[in-house]
C-alpha cells in the first residue's frame, strides 16, 4: 500500500517539474494541437468580437502583448508604451524609492523635445491628486484608443489575436487532459490533479459526480460556483480555467496550489500556528481576495483554513466558492450556512447581512494562524453545534500572550467590526496590525513570502488515506439534465487560458511572422488555406475529434461547429451547430440533426431534426419525418409528418397523406387527407374526394364530394352534380338570370336548340302561397335576354316577392315538349316525359 502511494507521489512530482525533457510536459503533437487557423477562416469572429479597447489591448493578456508589439513598430508609439511601464512601475517601488524613481521619469519623458512632439502627449501642468497620484495614466490611454486602436485593428498582429481566440474555442473533452493522483474531496466528488497536454500547464480538476448532485439537488450551487469563478479574476482566488463535462461528472478545472492548506501548515508542520509576520502576510492576502470578491458584489460565507491554498512560491488562494453568493446593492441576504465555529454572530441569527460574515471570517482565521486553534473550540475537542454556536453568540474568546492589541480583531457587533464600516476593505488595510504590509507590491504578486513550501514535497494526505464516495444508486439521468450540463460546460475561460499560453511559453514560441514583419502565409488573405492532412488512421475511421488540419479550428469552434458527420454516411456538410450540444464522445449533435436519410430510399436532405428525437436503433426521426414516399408512385415530397403516426410495417404516414391520386387519371394533388379515411384495398378517400370528373366530359373540378356518394361503379356523384350538362344540348347551364314578373309569366328559352315557348299554366299544376296572385300566370324572359342567344345577361339579385318560386312544387306530366325553367337561382331542365329534373 505504501509503495502506491510512493509511485502516486513521484509520478507527480515528475509531472509538475515538466517531465524532466525539452518539451516541458507538452505533447508530441502539441504544434498540431496549437496550429493556427488560416485568416480566412477568422473572418465570423472578427465581425462579432467587442472591439472594446480596454477590454483586448489591457485586461486580455495575449491582447496586450500584441498590441505592445504593433506599437513597436511606430517609434511614436513605442514611446507611449515605454511611458505606460514606467508609470506602472513607479507605483510599485518602495516608499523610500519614489521620489527618485519620479525625478528619472520626469527627465526622460518630460524632455523639452517630447513637449514639442506632433502628438503632445504629456500635459506639463500635472495637477496632483490621489487618484492620479503624479501621472495622469488616463489621458494616455485616451490617446492610444483613438486612431492607434484603429490602425492596430487593420493589421496583421490583430488578425493573430484572432487567431489565438480561434485556439481558445477549441472544444474541451476529457483528452485534453492527463490525469494524476486523487488531492482530495470535496462536496461532490474527488480533486485531483490534471495536465494540459498541449501546453504541460498543471491544474487541479475538481469532479462534480451528475448523480450525486441530482441526489442532492445541487445543481444551482454548482452552477452559482462555476460562474462565480469564471467571473472574478483576481491572484488571491483561484481561477477557473475550464469546465467540460465527462459520461459521469462535471468538471472545475481550477489553479493547483501544490504547497497544501493552510490548516495542513497550522497543525502538521511542526508546533501549530504560525510566527506574527507570517500570519500578517497571510492575512493580508486574504484581505485582498476578500476586497476584490466584494467589489464584485459576492460575499464569501466560507472562510476557514482548509479553503486556503498555497501555491509553489508560497502565496495564498481562496478555493471552494460553493456558498459565494452575489449581494445586491442595498439588498442584504439572510442564510444560516457556513462552518461550524468559523460562522459570525449574525449568520447563527439568522439575520440579514451584506459582507460582514467574510471580516468575522478574517478575524477567526488571524486567531487560528496566531495561537495554534481556532477560538471556540480547542484542538480535537469535541463539542455539540449548539454549544459553539452559543459560545460563539455569549462567550468571549481567550487570548494568549502571543497575541498583541492589534491582533484582536474579532467583534460580535458587525455594525463595530472591521471593514464594515463606511470605509470597507481600506479600513482593514489601515490598520496598524498591517503596518508592514505594501498592498501595491503585494497585489502585484512582487511582496516577498517569508514561507516557500519545498517543491520536493506533496502537502496532501496519502492516496490511501482520502476517503472515496460510495456508488450512488438510484438516480437516473435524463434529456431534462442536459440542459444544466450545456450551460456548466463552455470550455476555455478567457484570461486564465491566455496566462497559460503565455506563462509555459507556448506564445512566444508560436507567435512568429514573416522575414521582416511581413505576414506569414496563415495571416495573408490572398493565400488560401492549406489543404486538409490526415492520417491513415484518421482516413480510415474518420476521426474528426483530434484532426489537425485547418478544417479543424471550424470544426472545434466553442460556440459554433461547422463541419458535420452523418450517423449513416461519409457525407459532411458545414451546418452551424454549437459545440456545447455534441455528445461527449460520438461527436454526435445532441440537439440538432444535420443531415437526414430517408427510411426508403437513397435520397438524403439537410432538414434538421433533434438528436434526441432519432430512434435509437435506426436512427430515423420519432417527432418528424423529412421525406415522405407516395403509396401510389415514386413521386416524393418533404412534408413534415411525425414518425409515430406511420404504419408500422409499410410506414406510409397514418394521420396525413400527403400525395393524393386521382381514381380516372394521372393528376395528382397535394391535399391533405387522413389514411383512416382511404379506402383498404384502393387507397382512395372515403371521405373527402378532391379530385373530380363530370359525367359526361373532360373537364375535372376540385370540389368536395363525399365518396360514399360515388356511384359504385362509375364512381360519378349521387346526390350532387358539381358539373351539369343540359340534356339537348352541349351547353352547361351556369347560374341563370333573375326572375321578371309578367300577367303572363311565361319562360322564352334561348339556348338553341331548344324549343322557346310561352306556356300557360294553371293555378292547379303548382302550389304556390296565398299571397301570390290569383290569375293565370306565364313565364317569359325580359326584354333584355330577348336580343340575341349568345348574349349573356349580367346576374343580379331577384326582388323579394319573387321569393314564392322557393316554395312551389312541381308535378307536371307533360310529354312531347321540352322547356328549361328558371326560378330564382336555380336552373331545371325537364325533357317532358317524366318530370324528371336535374338540378
């Protein structure tokens, strides 16, 4: 068991001194993995980047290397730039240094010559304050944002910037690390330690178990630690330099502190507690941290010794931002959460609180480092909660002769404590106990530690001593969960990704241009991209996860993935998909299906269908399918019909049908019809037939009929002729003329050859109600469908008391005359056999 842990241990020893060759733990491949894209393919990201000054020449820090180096090139420029570093260094000389380190700068900048410069840069009449101190650093950069941003946004050292944030949305995956030894646990699942391959830069990896948050319901506190971390940039807290998610668990990728906890220093590095300036410089770190997490809004609600890391040089970091929460302004939270012992009077209270817990905080971790245990409970003591918890609330805390004045610093009363008062985190640097302390040399990370942990040494507990998680059981994953794990896993966070490049060299090394600053060919716009290189194995399998070709830096765009790999084909296409919604390991789209086969044929579209609606066998859509076949012909469409409403066998769609035929001819229709409603055998409607033929023509309509009102064997209408034919001539009868009334009503026919007749009928051969008149009555046409037989009178509405011919009923048994009656607006023609009408 020891020996495990001896060669634990000493592989990771080897890994953190750089795997002891030239390429300083980086891959074999790392120039592969780190190639740049060409130009051209940087053109969507340089229309949709935030072209903010201070945000890429000054915070990114490959931003404000490149934009140092196109200064370089213009001496007036160049001059600026030297201006800026000797204002910056200025302030971080010692007290007794100032004055001088200012007389030098004067006199090399303040020349007569530069007064007289084109650009008039400097303003002689400096007038001083505490917010400029001696040099006004914001007429400087006033300056540099105007026309040399521009200029610098049209060269080539802003299209390597490009470049480099093409290379830090590279798609991040469990390879892209190495794995070491298990550090720790934490709430969720074990710490350990990880290297970059490309670059050999060490991390720590703390694993969040998918299970055992859902179990616990923890997804909003590991979310709220992620995007707290990913937010505060600062060197006295641990930075977040990326978040990618595995099968089983969600992982931090986090700053290794290699030199321990402080509560590993405190009790098991000889006599505990540490000597006065030591626990200042501690001290005085953590204030630090503490300051730039409030000027952020959070507050902490955290502090104890085991969430105080040293790293290799001896400096401290905040870790485990699982109880950070942001405060509003003017909006104080209320929350019992924190460590038992370490929790301030008003958290036990269950009282509302801005920052006061993190200072109550500080001033238990001081009395920790001071006397060797913490203030309310002695070392290995075992006491209830409700007893600290009262002593914390009545008692007050005994101090030792190795404590000063100026070392008490706890108070019950968060309205008297330090750094809640109106003047915050400068009053707690103010005070005395921090006289020996320059916060500017010292958040510069140049104040020297009195303490270096030994590079030589594991400050953890043995591999076999740190506890493992039990298996949870129980707990299913679902679709539901992915929407959690897409927002959790984004990948690279900026800065800390460009610190990385920058501290492991891998910026200088790559950063290189052309023979006398020209661009070298991946910035020139007029030569195109290299062709794609592959492997054998890479050709064969078609890996397209670790391919290091130019296509690659489309395909593993953070954000946007452009080169797509059908389930069933060789086919790809260049769809947008996002990254963050492939499968971790097939590279599949999670959410969006690219490229779609047809479950009949070989015909394949670009229709996009969820990932997660496919069936998993066949991968064919359940919620929509693209293509559809007609039963009838091979005639395809691409209306959207859902997968389970198709038969199961023949998988013609059930619920709608898309291609209709007709039962007499080769026309065919796009109407929509419910295959419950065709007929078993013949596939035509029951229900609704679209497609209509006359009986006695050509010509085809596209009224509705009922088909159970066909007649069986001509399939012709029953009930309802759409199309109607006069039975003595080829004329079909379209809606007639209104009615006019005469003493003699009486019908002139006017189609010919039909006989035009005055008839005279008696009030015995109609029905007719008692309003109507009494006399004889006749039917005839007027005056004006009289002039000639192709004429075609205008339709119009007939008076209302011509209304009575809705209500007659006809018996006529005449025979050997033919007449065509017109009332209101309906046609009859009767052949005078057996008055028989077609209406």
């Amino acid at each position: 068991m020891e020996l495990e842990n001896i060669v634990a241990n000493t592989v990771l020893l080897k890994a953190r001194e750089g795997g002891g060759g030239k390429r300083k733990g980086r891959s074999k491949k790392w120039k592969e993995i780190l190639r740049f894209p060409h130009i051209s393919q940087c053109t969507e990201l340089g229309n949709s980047i935030d072209r903010d000054y201070i945000s890429l020449c000054e915070k990114q820090p490959i931003g404000r290397l490149l934009f140092r180096l196109y200064c370089e090139t213009r001496p007036e420029l160049l001059r600026c730039i030297h201006l800026l570093d000797a204002m910056d260094d200025y302030e971080l000389v010692p007290d007794e240094k100032r004055k001088s380190r200012g007389d030098q700068i004067i006199g090399k900048f303040l020349s007569k010559q530069v007064c007289q410069s084109k650009g008039g840069l400097v303003n002689v009449d400096v007038q001083l304050s505490e917010k400029y101190n001696l040099f006004v650093c914001g007429a400087l950069h006033h300056y540099l944002r105007g026309a040399p941003f521009l200029d610098y946004q049209n060269s080539m050292y802003f299209d390597r910037f490009l470049q480099w944030k093409m290379l830090e949305r590279q798609p991040i995956a469990k390879d892209t690390f190495r794995q070491y030894r298990v550090l720790g646990k934490g709430g969720f699942g074990e710490v350990c330690a990880c290297q970059v391959r490309a670059t050999g830069k060490m991390y720590a990896c703390k694993k969040l178990e998918k299970k055992r948050i859902k179990k616990r319901k923890g997804e909003s506190m590991a979310l709220n630690e992620k995007q707290i971390l990913e937010k505060v940039n600062s060197r006295f807290v641990v930075s977040l330099a990326y978040a990618y998610e595995t099968k089983d668990a969600l992982c931090l990728v986090l700053t290794l502190m290699n030199g321990g906890d402080l509560k590993f220093h405190i009790y098991s590095m000889g006599t505990p507690g540490f000597e006065k300036d030591r626990v200042q410089f501690y001290a005085a770190q953590i204030c630090c941290g503490l300051d730039h997490l409030h000027q952020e809004s959070i507050v902490y609600r955290d502090l104890k010794p085991e969430n105080i890391l040293l790293d290799d040089n001896g400096h401290i970091r905040i870790s485990d931002l699982g109880l950070a929460i942001k405060v509003a302004e003017g909006d104080p939270i209320r929350g019992r959460v924190g460590t038992v012992g370490y929790m301030a009077p008003e958290v036990i209270n269950n009282e509302r609180y801005g920052m006061s817990p993190d200072w109550w905080g500080l001033g238990c971790l001081i009395y920790e480092m001071t006397a060797g245990h913490s203030p309310f409970r002695a070392r290995k003591e075992r006491v209830k909660r409700e007893e600290v918890e009262k002593r914390v609330q009545e008692e007050e805390e005994e101090y030792s002769d190795k404590f000063t004045e100026d070392t008490k610093l706890l108070t019950k009363d968060p309205k008297q404590r330090l750094g809640c008062t109106a003047e915050g985190s400068s009053g707690v640097k103010a005070h005395c106990f921090f006289r020996n302390i320059n916060f500017k040399r010292l958040e510069a990370g140049i104040q020297e530690p009195s303490f270096v942990p030994d590079p030589r040494a594991v400050y953890c507990k043995d591999v076999l001593d740190i506890e493992q998680f039990s298996t949870v059981k129980g707990v299913n994953l679902d679709q539901t969960d992915n929407d959690f794990y897409f927002k959790f896993s984004t990948g690279c966070v900026s800065i800390p990704w460009q610190h990385e490049m920058i501290d492991t060299e891998c910026f200088s090394d790559l950063n290189v241009f052309g023979p006398q600053g020209t661009r070298p060919p991946d910035l020139d716009w007029n030569t195109p991209p290299e062709p794609p290189r592959r492997s054998l194995l890479d050709r064969i399998f078609r890996r397209h996860v670790r391919a290091h070709t130019q296509d690659r830096y489309i395909l593993t765009h953070i954000y946007q993935y452009s080169v797509s790999h059908c389930s069933h084909c060789t086919v790809t296409s260049t769809h947008t998909v996002p990254t963050a919604q492939l499968h971790p390991y097939t590279l599949f789209p999670l959410h969006s299906y690219i490229h779609t086969h047809c479950s009949h044929c070989t015909v394949t579209s670009t229709h996009t269908v969820p990932t997660a609606q496919l069936r998993p066998h066949t991968l064919f859509p359940l919620h929509s399918y693209v293509h559809t076949h007609c039963s009838h012909c091979t005639v395809t469409s691409t209306h959207t019909v859902p997968t389970a409403q198709l038969h199961p066998h023949t998988l013609f769609p059930l619920h709608s049908y898309i291609h209709t035929h007709c039962s007499h001819c080769t026309v065919t229709s796009t109407h929509t019809v419910p295959t419950a409603q065709l007929h078993p055998h013949t596939l035509f409607p029951l229900h609704s037939y679209i497609h209509t033929h006359c009986s006695h023509c050509t010509v085809t309509s596209t009224h509705t009929v009922p088909t159970a009102q066909l007649h069986p064997h001509t399939l012709f209408p029953l009930q309802s002729y759409i199309h109607t034919h006069c039975s003595h001539c080829t004329v079909s009868l379209s809606r007639p003329p209104p009615l006019s009334r005469s003493p003699s009503l009486s019908h002139h026919l006017s189609h010919p050859p039909c006989l035009s007749l005055s008839l005279s009928l008696s009030r015995s051969l109609f029905l007719a109600p008692p309003s109507l008149s009494r006399s004889p009555l006749s039917f005839s046409l007027p005056p004006s469908l009289s002039r000639s037989p192709s004429h075609t009178p205008p339709l119009s509405h007939p008076p209302s008391h011509y209304k009575y011919g809705l209500y007659l009923q006809w018996c006529l048994f005449f025979t050997g005359c033919s007449f065509h009656v017109a009332i209101g607006h309906k046609s009859c023609c009767c052949d005078g056999t057996l008055g028989c009408f077609t209406q």
